[in-house]
C-alpha cells in the first residue's frame, strides 16, 4: 500500500527530489569554489560535471514506475477535455451505449433472478431436485409422503433428502393481529442438510418432526422477524396459532434464506409431522423433494438411482393405476425449486438476450463510425505525433481513453436503465401471473448483484474494444509524412473510406436481422391471437371461489350455487351463467389415464391414453359458444339421473371413428358405475393455446360428489364494469365462501401468450432501436463525407452538375451501403430464423415476408437519414466550394 500512498502524494516527493537534486549541486559549487576557482566558471563546471538536471529528474521519477500511470490519468484527461468540446456527440455515444448495455443487462438481470442466482445454503451446486410427468405434460414436483420415504430411506446416493410444501397459512397470536403468511411444512432434516445455522433459537430437529412430540414448534424468516416482529428476541417461545393449530416459536432462521423457490418467499416452516397431524379440508400441498448428492456420486449416476426407487413406489399397488405412466425427472436444484415461471420464461428470455446481443453489436459499430470519423478530422494531429517521436503505444492508450470513458459513463447510466427496466419487464411478467400454473405469490427479486455488475464491467470491456478497434488500427497504420501531406487536403485513402462504409454496412445487416426478428414474432403472435379456441373469448366473465374452509356440507354446496346461477342471470347485463372445474386456457386440466370406452379395445395400463376432465353446469356450452354437433347438453333433470357425460369431437373421432358415440359408455378405474355419453360438442383448448385441442370429457358437476366452484358468465356489456356487482352479490349469498379471482377470458387467454407478447414488444422497441443508431451512423457518415467532398461538389456543380445530380450522388452512396449490408443481413436473417424455430415451435419458418419486411424498412430508414446530408449537398455554392479548404 505504500506505493499506493506515493502515488497520490507525488507532486510533494517530486519537489523533494528536485531540492535534493540542486542541493547536490550547490555541494558542488561550493566545493569548486573552495579550490579557487570563480563562482561563475564552478557553477559552469559543476553543471558539466552533473549533467542535466531535468534529464536527472525524469530518469529518477522513472525509477519509481509512475510514469505510466501518470501518462494514463494525462490521457484520461485529455480525453475528458476533448469530450466536453463537442457535447453533443459525446451525448450522443453515451446514450447509444447506455441503450446497448442497459438492454443487455436488464434481460440478464431477469435471467440471474430465474436461472442463476443460487440459494443462500452450503455448496449449493450439490442439490438436486426430484421431479416426475405425464407424457406430453409439464414437469411436476408433487410427491406423496410414501414415495418420500421410500425414497429417503432406500437411496445410495443422496447425503441427504428432505421434503418441502408451500403453504398459506392463517395466523394469530397474542399481540398479533390476524394475518396471511407464506410458509411450508419441511421434514425434520431440512435446514441440517442445507447446512443453515439459526440467527436466533434453533432451527427444526428429526425431533421436532415426530407424531409423539410434545408440542408443535415453528421458525420465522429473518426478514420476517425485521419487517413483522421488529427484530423482537422474546419472540423466542411465544406461542402462536396457524390454522387454530398452536405451534411455539423456536427459532429464526439466517438472513437471506427465504425457502427453496426463488420466486417465492416463505416466512414461517412447520415440522411435516403437523401436517398429518392436523389435516385440512382439500388437503395442504403437495410435498417437493430435494437431495444432496454424496460425494464422489454424478448427477446421471443418482438419476438412475432414484428412478429405479421412483418407479418402485408407482408399481406397487396403488389406487391410481394411471400413475404408472409417469415418467421420473431429475434437475439441478442450485438456483431453486422449478417453477412455471422458469418454465415458460426460460426461452423467451434467452431469445430476447440474442435480441439485445445483436442490439450491441449495432451500438458498437455505430460509436466506432462516428468515432473513426472524429479520428479522420484529427489526423494530422496524429501524424504530428508520431513525428515528435511518440509510440504507437502510447497513441493507442490515447485513442481508446475516448471509448474507455464513453464507455465507463454508458455504463453507469445502463445499469440505472436496467434496474428500472429490469423491474419494468418482472411486473410485466407478473402482471400474467395466477396462470398457467402460477400461484398469486410469485415475486421476482431483480436486485442487481454481483453477477450483474461482472456482466456489465465484462459488456463495457467489450464496448471499449469493440467500438476502439478501428480507431486505434488507423493509428497504427499512420505514416507521418502522408498523413501531414494529406493534412491540407480533403483526399482519404481509399482504404479508409471502404473501413468507414464498412461500419455502416455491418449496422445495416445486423439491423436487417433484428428487423426480420421483430416481424417474425409480430406475425407468430397475431397467429396465436387468431386461433380457433373453440370457443367464444369476448364478454366472458371468470369468478373463481374458495369453498376449501366454507364449512359447508357437500349435500349443500350444489343448492347453493344453483341459487347463486340464477341471481347472477337476473343481473342486468349478463345473458347467461354456469359452473366448470377449469376454464379454458387455464393451465389447471384433470388430466387422466383410466378411461375406458366402451368397444374400444384396453390398453396396457402403461400405455392409457391422456384425457382431460372438466365437471360443468348446464348451460355451459351456450355460455362458451362451443357448438353442439350431436346428441344434447346436460339438463337440470340429469342431476337426480343416471350418470351422463359429454365428450369433444377429437375424442370421438379417435375412439369411435364414423360411428356415432352418443349412448356408448365409459367408465373410470375403480369406479364401477359407468356414464353414458350423451352429446358431442366441438373442440375447445384447455391447457395451452399453442396445443391441439385434447381428448375431452365433459362430466355434470350436479352429478359429482363435490360441486365446481369456477364461475363463467357471459355478458352483454363490458364484463369488468359488472365485476363489482358480482362480487357483491356472491359475497352476500356465499358468506363463507370467499371470492378468490375474478378476471376476463381475454386476459386469460393474453396470460397464456405472456411470453410471446413479452418477445415481440421487446423486439419490436429493439428493432426500432437499432433502426435509429443505423440512421445516426448513416447520417454521421454522409455529413463527414460530404463536408470532405465539398471541394468536389463545387467542381461538378461549377461543370454543369445540378442539385437533384448531387443529391442522387449522395443518396445512391447510401442506397449502396444500405444494398451491402441486405446483401449480408438478409441470409443471416435466414439463418437466425431457422435457429429461432428450434427454440419457439410454430414460429412461420418458411415465409420470407418477415425479411422482406425488415429489408424494406431499412430503405426507408436509409433515405431518412441520407436526406438531410444530400440536401446540404444540394445547397453548396461552387464560389465558395471552389475557396473552401
């Protein structure tokens, strides 16, 4: 460090050895001197004998290493002072790189917070997390307390499993108020095998998680016991009530640990035991599990562990046998528990980080041209320089402190763009959440930790090169005398001006590709937004109940809601009502692999055909507008009737072909009464909008032992104006029975394409973007070249030329770089969109039209900022061209 404490007190040292220098000399005067000699020819002798003193002083400052940094901070310097000559340049460049880094680093923020951000626990990288599906279907993480135990007790690979669930609980105490908080049931190993340590208290025990213990304990989150408790230690041993079950309070557990899903905290774990202990009606969630792997054991050795124990546990006899087609999973778990959140999110932003990437590389070249042309006005600057004696090295460090700087203050600003973007884009994505198997809790933390920062020092580092590079090659290749002959003239080596049109030509093709991008997903999207769902989307009312703690009896929930159907038809406004268990687009089906039909030949039981099941209210396809094609819909008297059921027109193509389905039967596994199918209506999607319509059951929810409590009505007005009065009305009526969501079939729907709406308002603001920068560079370019060609254009106007000859010189000039860069951009353009369908099905691979699209908005763009240079090319008088130097 003391070199460090040198280095900003130099100024004092170098004074020192100054003094110190001419006090030797003094010495050796006086010495002179005292021989005899006079003091005029010792000073004259003593110099000979010294030297020169300010050589003396450099070689001795030299010897303490500061000159580089010296000659740096002087560069830097320089730098600054030229920058603050020419403001609005320097605005421009940092503008154009804080657009290009804060881009790149608000998507990379969402993609920490959702891939690579790990949890707060010991050696994170070890955990994996076990995971089963459905053919065809979406990973799931749900595990029955039989198959946990099984697993944790029989496996060869894991140091450690434990057992996790989400929970909203109830909770009361003495000196709180009645509260929701989100928490979980963990098994008693789970903070050890975390290897956590308790802030305060203790963490749950293998004792704690015992039937035959004492008393129900529980831990609170650290930032729970600061933003709820106020850091309260008596905390300790209090006892509180969460879900009318006393639990006491043992311990908090350690700052940053919020539970196992990155988007969604938890507040407050319970042993498992109190789970089977005190059950509730429809039942908690269900368990995750989470291994540590053993030393020396790899991820595909445990993978094939654990599946042989998994396909164990669903052999055995069980009471679902369609649980046997299920397919064992295995993830890494460093970054959390999986999520549908990750699922869908996870390639949109990965394109979109392509998107941005491409966006870069535009910001870059552009601040390479405008820099390459600043560098061309001060060439003989450079060439002086170089004939004083300065190093190419030295010249180098001096052109890149320019970009350094611009790149340092582009970067600064970036990251204030991308915390707000990077917020801006996770309500964005959250505003859809509550579909597609999203719980209402999710959250996003997009504060920028270290890995953002690193990527942004690393993009910077880039953009100094990246947009250095030319200029410092230009000097490199600098000749003294050529570049001061050229000094006086307005003539460029033909080299340097096809460097310069080369920048722009790279901007166009990567310009041509993000605009061919921007199109693509716009047509993908309207695609999407035009399908046939098999039903009606507009004026659709969804009001989704709570009847899990209405303590209300089965026997009088169907009473009930029949009476809630009919109050909701009186209301002014809405044309029909009905019940269903899922609504369309949902991301909830049944799913189910124990249908059998009848004259259709059984499969094997690990080959059942997938079937959804959706239990519906009379009325149901009038209100949907899914069409009848034959037989009839449910009645109010099937409710006292035999069982009736009703299927979709995939499912009876497949099962009976031509023939008619209507009075065939079916039936479900370890159910012995069988349905008659008693209609057929027209194809509807359920789970996914990009998915072909699926084998559909159709059930009367009047028939089932526990009623649909998913509302649908159908409306003759805007249904977000009749909410309110619904609402209040079912809340008069179902006091018990809380209103949990109430949203349109419209927004559901645009919920289910959140991930492509998010691609293509992104590309299309990108795409836009980089239009701009093309059109700055273009422009830039076109006015260097024609301040330099003004002695040019006064010859051929003094000869006969016209204005319109040299506007068509100068906008052809553009429309043959424009020309270039589609000649370059336009198979890149093909090329990316053939990689993109790899990652997003359906996309429209063989139309050209995006690319056609993108080419010609890029001519437009070109002749936009070709305009204004050519109109001042226009505008020249040959007098004064012919006298302009």
């Amino acid at each position: 460090m003391n070199w460090l404490k040198q280095l900003f007190s130099r100024r004092r040292l170098y004074n020192d050895l100054s003094d110190e220098i001419r006090d030797h000399l003094d010495e050796k005067i006086e010495e002179l001197v005292s021989t005899g000699l006079p003091r005029k020819e010792a000073t004259a002798a003593a110099r000979r004998q010294f030297g020169n003193i300010t050589l003396v002083e450099q070689d001795s400052r030299e010897v303490w290493q500061w000159t580089t940094i010296e000659s740096l901070f002087a560069d830097l310097r320089f730098a600054v002072r030229t920058l603050r000559k020419t403001p609005a340049f320097t605005a421009t460049a940092i503008l154009t790189l804080a657009l290009g880094i804060g881009a790149n680093t608000a998507i990379f923020t969402l993609i920490d917070a959702l891939m690579l951000r790990t949890l707060p626990v010991r050696d994170p990288g070890q955990l994996v997390e076990l995971l089963h599906r459905f053919p065809g279907e979406p990973e799931l993480s749900g595990f029955s307390q039989q198959s946990y135990q099984l697993m944790r007790d029989h496996n060869h690979v894991f140091s450690g499993l434990i057992a996790t669930t989400h929970e909203a609980f109830e909770l009361r105490g003495s000196g709180f108020e009645p509260r929701t908080v989100e928490g979980g049931f963990v098994d008693g190993n789970y903070f050890e095998v975390l290897g956590l340590q308790p802030a305060l208290g203790r963490l749950i025990s293998p004792e704690d998680d015992r039937a035959d213990h004492p008393e129900a304990v529980a831990v609170v989150s650290w930032s729970y016991w600061k933003n709820a408790l106020n850091l309260d230690s008596s905390i300790i041993g209090k006892q509180i009530s969460l879900e009318d079950v006393p639990v006491t309070v043992v311990g908090v557990a350690p700052r940053g640990f919020v539970g196992l899903s990155r988007e969604s905290s938890q507040d407050i774990w319970l042993p498992l035991a109190v789970a089977q202990l005190h059950p509730r009606p429809g039942g908690w969630g269900s368990i995750a599990l989470v291994g540590r792997l053993k030393p020396g054991v790899s991820f595909a050795e445990a993978r094939a562990d654990m599946a042989v124990l998994f396909f164990s546990t669903v052999e055995t006899p069980n009471p679902n046998p369609f649980l046997r087609n299920m397919k064992f999973e295995m993830e890494p778990a460093s970054a959390g528990l999986s999520s549908p959140l990750r699922q869908q999110f996870t390639t949109p932003l990965l394109v979109l980080m392509s998107v941005v990437s491409v966006l870069l590389l535009i910001a870059c070249t552009n601040i390479a041209s405008l820099l390459l042309t600043r560098g061309a006005a001060a060439q003989h600057e450079m060439a002086l320089r170089v004939a004083l004696g300065a190093g190419q090295l030295r010249l180098v460090r001096l052109v890149l402190a320019e970009p350094l700087l611009i790149s340092a203050a582009g970067s600064l600003l970036a990251l204030v763009l991308a915390y707000f973007g990077a917020g801006a884009l996770a309500r964005i994505i959250l505003s859809r959440q509550g579909t597609r198997g999203m719980p209402p809790q999710f959250e996003i933390q997009v504060n920028p930790d270290l890995h953002v920062l690193l990527f942004t020092a690393a993009v910077a580092l880039l953009t100094v090169l990246l947009s250095g590079l030319s200029p410092a090659l230009r000097v490199l290749s600098t000749l003294p005398a050529s570049a001061l002959r050229q000094a006086g003239s307005a003539g460029e080596s033909r080299l340097r001006r096809l460097f310069g049109k080369g920048l722009v030509v790279t901007q166009v093709a990567l310009s041509v590709v993000l605009f061919s991008a921007a199109a693509l997903f716009i047509g993908y999207l309207s695609n999407l937004e035009h399908l046939n769902l098999g039903f009606r989307r507009d004026h659709l009312l969804l009001v989704s109940l709570d009847s899990s703690k209405s303590g209300y009896q089965e026997d009088q929930l169907p009473r009930l809601y029949q009476e809630l159907l009919g109050r909701l038809e009186a209301i002014p406004g809405v044309r029909s009502a009905t019940l269903s268990s899922m609504t369309p687009i949902s991301g909830r089906a049944r799913v189910c692999y124990c249908v059998s039909v009848e004259g259709r030949e059984e499969k094997p039981e690990n080959h059942r055909d997938m079937v959804f099941i959706n239990s519906v209210a009379p009325n149901y396809f009038e209100t949907y507008g899914t069409p009848l094609l034959s037989g009839r819909e449910f009645t109010q008297q099937d409710q006292n009737g035999p069982r009736a059921a009703m299927i979709n027109q995939t499912m009876a193509s497949y099962y009976f072909g031509d023939r008619s389905p209507v009075g065939k039967r079916l039936s479900f596994d370890l159910d012995d009464k069988p349905y008659e199918i008693v209609g057929v209506v027209g194809d509807a999607k359920y789970n996914d909008i990009r998915e072909a319509p699926p084998h559909t059951i159709y059930l009367d929810t009047f028939q089932e032992s526990r009623v649909s409590s998913q509302i649908t009505l159908r409306t003759s007005l805007d249904p977000d104006a009749l909410a309110p009065e619904v609402r209040s009305l079912t809340a008069s009526l179902l006091k018990s029975i809380p209103v949990a969501k109430i949203t349109t079939m419209n927004d559901q729907v645009d919920a289910s394409i959140a991930p492509e709406r998010l691609i293509v308002m992104l590309s299309g603001w990108f795409g836009a973007l980089g239009a701009l920068l093309v059109a700055i560079g273009l422009y830039g370019l076109l006015s260097y070249a024609v301040a330099r060609r003004v002695n040019e254009i006064g010859v051929r106007m003094a000869l006969g030329a016209t204005r319109s000859d040299v506007s068509r010189m100068v906008l052809g000039e553009a429309l043959r770089m424009v020309s270039g860069g589609l000649l370059i951009g336009t198979p890149v353009a093909f090329w990316a969109k053939t990689l993109a369908t790899h990652l997003i099905h359906d996309l429209p691979s063989r139309s050209a039209t995006p690319i056609a699209l993108g080419a010609a908005a890029m001519i437009a763009v070109a002749l936009m900022a070709a305009y204004l240079p050519a109109r001042r090319a226009s505008r020249v008088e040959p007098t004064v061209a012919l006298r302009y130097e």
